[in-house]
C-alpha cells in the first residue's frame, strides 16, 4: 500500500512539479478476477472494467497529506491488468500556464 502523495520520498519531479494532489486511474482492460484497486483506509476497493475512471484527491485542500486514501493494486488472479496512470500535481494547473483566447496559443 502506498499515499500517491510525495512526502519524504525524492521524486525527480519534486522541486519544479510539486507534490501529487490527485490521481487518476483509467483501467483498459476488463480482468475476469482481482485487478481492482482496494483503499482499506476507506473500506473500499474498485473492480479493473475496461473503460471506467477512478480518480481522488491525494491531499486535503490545506496540502496535508490525506492518509485515508492509501492505497494498493490487487493482483489480476485471472486475465490481464491494463491501466493508465495521470497525477495532478502541486504546481501542474491552469495558473500556472497563461492560456490565451485564440486557440492553440499560449502566453508566456
């Protein structure tokens, strides 16, 4: 099991990106067994559906570390597990990207 959030760990990322804030995880495959993800802390798990979206948020709006949502990948007992992974990260939105209102262009 593990927090998607960085605290104490050296990530390459750390200094510019900042700490992950939520995730996402978006599941390709349909498992005939296991291959979910389970979050103990909350007394849930997820089933792997091909196409289905599961996404949380790592921290609480203050920054500190919401230890609920530690979490881990059950094992594909039976089948192929098949996911995407995105985290939303501390200094990764839009205000940190000036975005222009002609298409396509940015400001910088």
């Amino acid at each position: 099991m593990h927090c998607d959030h960085l605290y104490g760990l050296d990530d390459y990322g750390l200094p510019t990106k900042g700490h992950r804030l939520s995730s996402i995880v978006l599941y390709m495959t349909d498992v005939e067994e296991g291959g979910g993800t389970a979050f103990p802390n909350l007394g849930f798990r997820t089933y792997a559906e091909a196409g289905s979206m599961l996404y949380w948020h790592a921290a609480h709006t203050n920054g500190e570390i919401d230890f609920r949502t530690s979490h881990g990948g059950c094992a594909a007992a039976y089948g192929l597990r098949w996911l995407g992974v995105r985290f939303i990260r501390q200094f990764e939105n839009f205000q940190t990207q000036k975005c222009s209102l002609k298409r396509g262009k940015w400001l910088i």
